[in-house]
C-alpha cells in the first residue's frame, strides 16, 4: 500500500437523466442491436496518462482534462444506457446483475438531441470507471480514488458506421437519434499502477461495495435498506445496488461513464454538455486469501476450575472460605484449529443471488466461470462447508473433563479503510484487538488514520447439533490429557440475507474474515472462544 497522505480527489459528480416521454427513443433505434455487433478487436483498454486526446484531430481537450471542465448540462440532450445480455441479444441485462473477471458488458448508449437546432460537439469519451470514497468516521472528510479507468474510442476509429452512430463530423441533428454501442471485458486485476509499495494483492479488482451518498448532490441519501430483501436501489435504472455488506462510509462503485464535451454560450467556454453514467456491481473471481499470510494454526488456553456447590454459596454470603474440604477441580483447557484452506463462498440476498444463478447465465458467462475453476487447485474448487476444532483438557489432579453445554458459530466480518496509505497487512490479532490497534495509531504515523469496524454476524450459519458433544463419552484419554474433536457444520442460514462480499485488500481499505467459535461448558461458568480466520472467495458456480 501507500506511503504518503493520498490527496483528495474530486470526481465530477455524474447527472444522469430520466427521459420524460417526449424524449423517448425511436424503437427502431432500440432495437437495431442485433444488426450491429461490437467487436472485442476494436475496444481498446488504454492507461491514461493525461495526454492521450479523445480525438487526435482535434487539439484541445484530454481525457483527464474533461474532469476540470465546467458542467453544462444542456437540455436540448438526453442519454440513456442500455445494457443487453450478450452481444447481438435485443433482451435487456437483469437489474441486479453482477458481473465477475472476464465477464463482457455489453449494451449502446441512446443520445437524441431534442432540440430544433443542430448541436456541434468537439470530443465524445465513453469508459468503463471504478472509485473508492473513503470517509473519515470524526472529521467525516472525504478521500476519493479513481482505481479503474478502462476507455472505449471504437467510434473514432471505425468508419463503416450507419445512420444511428455518432457522426463523424460531429455535428447532432435536430429531433434526431444517435447510438454508440460499446463492450468492456472485466479485467482480473487494476490496469494502472495504484500502490506505490508495489504490493502485488494491491492489484487485484475490489468488488463493488457500500453506497455513496454524497454522490450527485447526495441523491441517495434518503435511500434505505429493505430488511427482508437485503438490499436496495433507486428507483431509477442504472442506479447502484446497495446490499447489507457491513460498509459504513466506506464504497467502491463501478459505473460505466459517457461524457460530451463541446462548446457552450451559456457557460462561456468549453464545457461538458452532457455527462451520465449506469452503475455496473462487479464481484471479481480473485483468490486473495489474507489468512495464509498469518499462522496455520490458531490456539487458544482457557485456566479451567469447577468450584464445588458449598463453596459457591459461602461465597455468595460473603463469607470466609477454606480450601479445606472442598470439590474444587482444576485444569488447563486448549483449543486449536487450523486456517482451512478451502473458503466460504460468496453470498448475497436471496433474488440477487436467484439472478444470478448459473443456469441464468449466458454460454459466455458459463464459460468464463468454469474457466475461473480450472485456474483453482483441485482442493479449493469446492466451498468450506465444516470445520474442526480440536480440544484438549490437561488435568492438574486426576479430575473427570468437563462436559460441553453448548457450542454456537458466528462470523465476524472485519472491514478496514483509512484516508491515508496502509502500508503493510495486519495479524488478526490485532485487528480483534483494540488496544493494540490504539498503540498502533500512537506509534506508527501510517497507521494514524486507520479505522477498524468488525461486525459480528451470529445467524450466519445454521445452529449446531448439541448430539455432537452433549457427552463425556467423546473425550479420549492418553494417560495424561482428554482430547476430542469438534466439526462443525458452516452452511449458510436459510434466512441470512447479509451480503459476504470476496475478500480483498487495497491500499486505502480491506475487507477479511474470522469464525468465531464460542463454547459453553456444563459449569455456566467456563466460556471461551476460538477466533478461526478464513476467506471468502466468489470462485464456485
């Protein structure tokens, strides 16, 4: 990750407009796709370097340099993005469709001017973007990064257009329809360089996470959560999803971006005419996995003692004890796990995931993912359904083991953001605890802005079946020590409708997982955990 403060910097907030009836598109337009198929040949992902004109015959105004221009909104455009399903294909992409690494997005932009007069535009520019909007939980300022910036100049270089595309003289007729089609393939990993350590995680695509309010004026603000659903989203097509992903003030939002830039009177110059944009929830197929850089095997000592009943009553009367004559019994109790090396796969709302089941793919979808299985090694193919955690009971006399009363599994979801650049990766040890955390921000200036929300999700998995270890039977005994061993069932709650995002790293935020294993023994008295880290990967079909 980074070493220095990352500057703020501002995006130019994106308006995108809903078309009243008497802008609606011709139909003929809409449905001319299917004659005009984009081709991957002619998409081009480029790195912009600040340089690269929209037009090289235009001498004027850069990629980058749009970002500064004033907005002018006209009124005599309106767009609309239409995303379709494959290439060629006239039916319209699923509203709560995700795409993963090496997926197409394909669809057209709808650009009518609905004015009487023509209308010159100088330079058109159409890509596919990423942002991170980190805010400060005190001082609530904002830290925004662009992460992904892939660009699509197809028009510019094709000349066999129709009548429907963007014309090459630039100049947009009255009352008359205009269509750029366009494809992106998701890329694995970002395309520019955004970490200055060079930490090879740093290059992976984080998935599409959180909300921004304060983006287009703060239009979702007042946008809530549906509790059953697990999810919502603007009544508005091409807005963005947002899920319960345990994100707060913090979000990576994905949108595929068209800007027109030409001149105009009202604001003197040149201007952006029109800017709009359809948001596009990515879920990348990367197999980040922040557990195998700590410890493979995690322990826990619990002192365990059982105190005999007359010593428990003297002590709740406050009375003078003697060691004499009690039932005392003592012993050290150990549990061990270790770091599975499968993951639990992703999991989203109940009609998200529905839709974007794979028999609802598309051949080249289906294609993709079982690609993004062969990449993955025999033993990590299939999800983490179980996990087992040993124990031990090591006896300071010859006393019996105790008796398990209960045994229950959460998941904790830890999610990490700062404004500056965190620069090396966390045990998880520290994480969980916040006392170092505190002697962490004290100590080292990179670790001064951190912030660390961990999320304790208990209806995540199933409940356990106490047959398991409702016994004493279970215990095997070596002449020194018990020992036995619990598995434990990790399938999702039929009605867990929390979203469990891939996990990842970059270098403003993360996002990483434990299971929590809590054990109750037959005194009431006895508890102890076991904190299991484990990744979540969106790998499985």
């Amino acid at each position: 990750m980074w070493n220095s403060i990352v500057n703020v910097t501002r995006c130019t907030s994106m308006c995108s407009m809903k078309l009243p009836c008497e802008y609606e598109f011709d139909d003929a337009l809409a449905n001319s796709v299917t004659k005009y198929k984009p081709s991957l040949t002619n998409i081009h992902t480029k790195q912009v370097d600040g340089g690269t004109f929209i037009d090289g015959g235009w001498k004027g105004i850069s990629i980058e340099d749009t970002r500064i221009l004033p907005l002018a909104d006209d009124p005599s455009l309106a767009t609309k993005f239409r995303l379709v399903q494959d290439s060629g294909s006239s039916k319209t992409q699923r509203i709560l469709n995700e795409y993963t690494s090496g997926d197409l997005v394909h669809g057209f932009l709808e650009l009518k001017n609905v004015s009487s007069k023509p209308i010159k535009f100088d330079a058109f520019y159409l890509s596919l973007e990423g942002h991170m909007v980190v805010t400060d939980s005190l001082s609530r300022s904002r830290t925004t990064k662009t992460i992904l910036k892939m660009d699509d100049d197809e028009w510019l270089e094709d000349k066999k257009v129709d009548d429907s595309a963007l014309p090459l003289d630039k100049i947009l007729k009255p009352h008359t329809n205009y269509r750029k089609e366009f494809v992106f393939k998701i890329p694995d990993h970002l395309l520019e360089p955004v970490c200055q350590h060079g930490t090879p995680q740093h290059y992976d695509l984080p998935p599409s996470l959180g909300l921004d309010k304060h983006h287009k004026q703060f239009k979702y603000q007042n946008l809530r959560i549906d509790s059953i659903l697990g999810y919502a989203r603007a009544n508005e097509f091409g807005s963005p999803i947002w899920s319960l992903d345990q994100a707060e003030d913090l979000s990576i939002n994905y949108s595929i971006e068209a800007v027109l830039v030409g001149e105009n009177a009202r604001k003197g110059g040149t201007c952006i005419l029109k800017q709009s944009e359809h948001s596009v929830r990515i879920i990348p197929s990367t197999t980040w996995s922040p557990s195998i850089e700590g410890p493979q095997t995690v322990e826990r000592r619990l002192p365990y003692k059982v105190v005999g009943q007359p010593t428990i009553l003297r002590r709740l009367l406050h009375l003078f004890v003697s060691s004499k004559g009690t039932s005392d019994k003592s012993g050290v109790i150990i549990l061990t796990a270790s770091a599975p090396q499968r993951a639990l796969s992703y999991h989203s709302p109940p009609l998200i995931t529905r839709q974007n089941a794979f028999d609802f793919k598309n051949d080249g979808e289906r294609q993709n993912r079982l690609r993004v299985q062969d990449t993955i090694p025999s033993y990590q193919r299939d999800p983490l359904k179980r996990i087992c955690v040993n124990i031990r009971y090591v006896p300071k006399n010859e006393n019996t083991p105790p008796k398990l009363r209960s045994v229950d599994v959460e998941l904790l979801s830890i999610t990490g953001k700062s404004s500056g650049h965190i620069s090396s990766q966390l045990s998880y040890d520290t994480l969980l605890d916040q006392d170092k955390l505190d002697h962490l921000r004290k100590k080292l200036p990179e670790f001064s802005c951190l912030d660390v929300n961990t999320t304790t999700l208990p209806n995540a998995f199933g409940v356990q079946k106490p047959s398991k270890w409702f016994t004493r039977d279970r215990w095997f005994f070596n002449g020194s020590e018990y020992e036995q061993d619990l598995v434990l069932d990790l399938e999702y709650s039929k009605g867990f409708s929390k979203t469990l995002i891939p996990s990842f790293t970059t270098c403003m935020c993360f996002r990483c997982y434990c299971i929590r294993v809590n054990i109750l023994f037959d005194d009431r008295i006895n508890r102890t955990h076991l904190n299991i880290p484990v990744d979540v990967w969106n790998t499985f079909p």
